[in-house]
C-alpha cells in the first residue's frame, strides 16, 4: 500500500527520522533537509516527491544509539 510520499514497493522515507532532516525557526519554512540545502513549508520528502517523482536518494536514518 502507498502511503502517498512512495511509489508502492519503494522503502518509506520519513524526513524526521533523517539525519539530514532539521526544524527551522522560520515561521514560514519550518521544515529542511541539509543535504538537498533547502528549507520549506513542506516535508522535504514531500518536496522532492513532487519535484522529480521519485523518493529522497540522500535518506540516511538516524543512529539507533543512545
């Protein structure tokens, strides 16, 4: 089943469980993504979906460590 971001059978990208995945201070842009450099009013995975079609290549998930 898609849930909307991914092509079915592609894994699931969740932008805040991304080590490139930060929230801003900017009222209007509270969501970014350091490695893609940009800063938006969406999900940057959200962004990127709808910009090239295609899910994050630069997804890295945060260390389980703690």
């Amino acid at each position: 089943m898609s849930d909307g971001i991914n092509p079915p059978g592609t894994p699931q990208v969740r932008c805040n469980q991304c080590v490139h995945y930060f929230i801003t201070h900017e009222l209007p842009f509270r969501y970014g993504c350091r490695a893609l450099d940009f800063k938006s009013r969406r999900q940057p995975a959200l962004v990127v979906m709808a910009s090239s079609g295609q899910s994050c290549f630069y997804f890295q998930p945060k260390s389980q460590d703690k």
